[in-house]
C-alpha cells in the first residue's frame, strides 16, 4: 500500500505541474516574455544611432564629408554618377564673411532599397590664422586655418532593408581646424529628430526620437570624400530619447526610452554603446552588421 500511494502522489504532482505549465503557455498575459523572436529595445536605439551615424543615410559622417570637400575645390551645380546625384547652390555674404549652401542629395534609385534623398543648408566661414573671415579657402596664397560649418535646416528620407526614415529636424554646429595641414579634425555638436519604422519578421515599430551628439575629434584627411567611411575616424557621446510604439503585437515594454550614447568610429566601423551594450555598424550604409 505504501508504494502505492507515493505513486499516485508522484502522478499527481506531474499531472499538476504539466497543466500549470500549459495554462501558462496560453495566457493572454504573457506576450512580452522572452522568446525566440523578443526584441531588444537596445538594438532598436543602435540601429536609428547607426543610421544617423552613415554615409549613405546622410548621418553625422556625410556632414564630415561636406566640411571636408571645402578644403578642396568642388562643383556647384549638379554632379551625378552611378548611384546618386548631388545638386550644390551656394551664396556669399560679403558683410559677414558667411557662405549658404544648399545641397539637394539623393543616393540609390527610388522605388529600389536601399535609397535615400535629403536636403541640408548649410553656413560656413573660411578662418585665416588670426581668426578672420576670408572668402575662400586659398585667398591671395593663405590657406584657411579653420572652418566654422553649421547646419542650419534640412529634411530627408532613406529606407534601407530593416528600417524606414522620416527626418523631422536636423541641426548641427562644427568647428574644424588644421585644415591648412593633411588632417583635419573636427568637434562640435549635432542634434537630430526623426521618426524611424523598424520591421522584423514579426514586429513593427515606430520609433519617435531626438537624438543630441558631441562630436569629439573626429579626423579625415584633406581634399576628396571618395571611400568617405574608411577614412573618418574619432568619437562621439550623446543622449538617445524616443517614444515608441508597436504596429501590432508588442515585441518590448519600454514605451519611453532615454539612453546615453558613446560611439568610436575607425576604418569604417562605429562601435555604438547603449547604455553599456555594444553593436557595430558599418558606417557606409549607416546599418548594425
């Protein structure tokens, strides 16, 4: 009798644990647990960092390169080759010393992923050494020795195979220095809003972000932006706020979102912090790998 009971008892004990178990699993209650296809609201905040980072998303680093290509003599007017079209309107204003240029950029085919179009304005300053305006940046054999660049509007849009961008606002204020020398080396800072669409298999999310960056000497050499990416490298720190919500079932919790940023850039990857959590990105196409 006795080896009877203790197995009926252990029976019964595995008949309840297994219905536990199954009303678990099929709880309404339990669609944010961890399972094969959850979400990371990290690798979200890394890959609109990333994208705001890219060349080729018209990010932190294709700003670089405007900065850049005015330490060389560039085309106004309209430039194209395979894969994107550039088209460059600029004015100077003698009292000041300031330059506006407006530069309309598209990269890709519309219709094709990736793709992207923006529009950015820019102001600029040629320094000589003593910190005067001159109106190029060789004047009468003097070499700028700075440049103020600061973006004062733009809009865009990009879509690459993971993700949809809408740009809300863009602004930046950069000074580069050493550009009489064959590096130059830029800081300043860069604000940026925008409303990203992530798409995974099984998850939609809109991400409504503002993301604010210092930019700590981040260095490329003179002259041409040909292989851009590979050639910029430096760091930056910033803060991550977004508000995001879910096209269909949740994948996360986090409807609010504040992170702080800290990315190293060098031959063509940025390594993205957030909060402590690393992701790489390839810096061309503005994607984590």
């Amino acid at each position: 009798m006795k080896t009877g009971t203790t197995f009926f008892a252990f029976t019964s004990t595995l008949a309840i644990v297994f219905f536990a178990m199954l009303f678990t699993g099929c709880s309404n209650d339990n669609t944010l647990e961890p399972t094969a296809n959850a979400l990371n609201v990290n690798s979200d905040v890394a890959e609109s960092v990333a994208g705001a980072v890219g060349v080729e998303s018209g990010g932190v680093v294709d700003q670089v390169g405007d900065v850049i290509d005015l330490t060389t003599q560039f085309r106004l007017g309209k430039t194209s080759a395979d894969g994107f079209i550039d088209q460059r309107e600029a004015t100077y204003d003698e009292s000041t010393g300031t330059w506006t240029l407006k530069i309309e950029r598209e990269r890709g085919v519309e219709g094709a992923v990736p793709y992207g179009t923006w529009t950015r304005v820019f102001t600029y300053r040629f320094l000589n050494s003593e910190g005067q305006p001159q109106k190029f940046f060789v004047a009468e054999n003097d070499t700028a020795t700075s440049i103020v660049f600061n973006i004062v509007d733009g809009d865009g849009y990009y879509k690459n195979f993971r993700m949809s961008h809408d740009l809300k606002e863009i602004q930046g204020s950069f000074v580069a220095t050493g550009t009489n020398t064959d590096m130059v080396t830029i800081n300043g800072t860069y604000k940026r809003a925008a409303v990203d669409t992530l798409t995974t298999e099984k998850f939609t999310r809109i991400s409504d972000h503002a993301l604010e960056l210092t930019i700590i000497d981040l260095k490329g050499p003179k002259g041409s932006r040909r292989n851009l990416a590979q050639k910029v490298s430096g760091s930056i720190t910033g803060t991550f706020h977004a508000d995001i919500s879910f096209d269909g079932e949740r994948g996360y919790a986090e409807k609010t979102v504040d992170k702080d940023i800290k990315i190293v850039i060098d031959d063509g990857e940025a390594t993205i912090d957030v909060n402590g959590n690393l992701y790489v990105a390839d810096v061309e196409n503005g994607q984590v790998k």
